[in-house]
C-alpha cells in the first residue's frame, strides 16, 4: 500500500477493524499512518477506547453499520429527538 501511495496510485491508506493492539505495531513498522480506520461504530456501540486512541494518532474513525443493522431504528430515546424535529431516526 505504501508503495502505492509514494507512486501516486492512492492518495490515503486505510484500515478496518483496526483496534490498538493492531494499530501499535503498525505504527511503530508504517512509514505512511493510515489516514482512516473503519469500525463498527453507533449510538450502542461507541468503542471509547480505540475512538480515543485513533483521536490521539490523527486517525479518523470511519463508522461501519451506523445505524447498527437497524436497531438504531428502534431506540426510543432517538425515536424521541426524531419525532421533535420532524425527521426519521435514520
């Protein structure tokens, strides 16, 4: 991937489902930090800890099934902001 970001092939390498333990030894072995990690990430599933780790790193966080497979969709309290200002949860 590297050697494809210096030859202009890509602009940004990225990763998926990257925690800290995976992320520390790349870091320390990569010339080129990823510029974007892809986790499951919804207002059930937060991930603190690699959140606040990839904030640390300059990683942006790139969230996978936002809306949770669609359990999102059945929260009450999110149910509650939406029907206030007239929009669906989603």
């Amino acid at each position: 991937m590297e050697e494809l970001h210096n030859n202009g092939k890509i602009r940004a390498i990225g990763v998926s489902n990257f925690l800290k333990h995976h992320l520390e030894p790349l870091l320390e072995s990569a010339n080129i930090k990823p510029s974007v990690n892809q986790i499951e990430y919804h207002p059930g599933y937060k991930q603190k800890e690699i959140m606040e780790y990839c904030k640390d790193h300059n990683i942006l966080i790139e969230g996978w099934s936002p809306l949770g497979r669609g359990k999102v969709l059945q929260n009450e309290h999110l149910k509650s902001i939406a029907k206030k200002h007239q929009k669906t949860v989603a």
